[in-house]
C-alpha cells in the first residue's frame, strides 16, 4: 500500500486501529517469511492466518496496558 490515495482510503475507512493493525500484520509476515523462506510448500493462507491472529492479540495487547 504505497499509493497516498489508497493510505488515505484505508485510513478513512479503518481507523488508526486499522492502521496499527495492518503495521503489526506486515511486520510479523515479513519475520515469519524470512524465518521459513527455506521451507518449500508454505501455505500463504495459514501464515496470513497465524500472523493475523498475533497481530490482533498484539494489539489488544498494547490496549489493555494503556488503560
């Protein structure tokens, strides 16, 4: 997502917790993607899946300390 149009689109329609979740998201794939680039056979939808849900438990994370 580098287009500003799109950015700013998806800012509009989720929020800067939309925005910390898609942050968390990618970060997490791109360490999971290089911790098993050597595997052959990776099933995309599972590790979308898995970084996902640590993403979301992440998240949840940083709001209860806040609170």
């Amino acid at each position: 997502m580098s287009d500003p149009k799109e950015l700013d689109e998806f800012l509009n329609e989720y929020g800067k917790e939309g925005m910390r979740l898609l942050v968390l998201f990618s970060l997490l794939k791109s360490k999971a993607n290089a911790a098993v680039q050597p595997l052959s056979g990776l099933d995309e939808g599972r590790l979308n899946q898995v970084c996902m849900a640590r993403a979301k438990e992440l998240l949840d994370l940083g709001k209860k300390s806040t609170d």
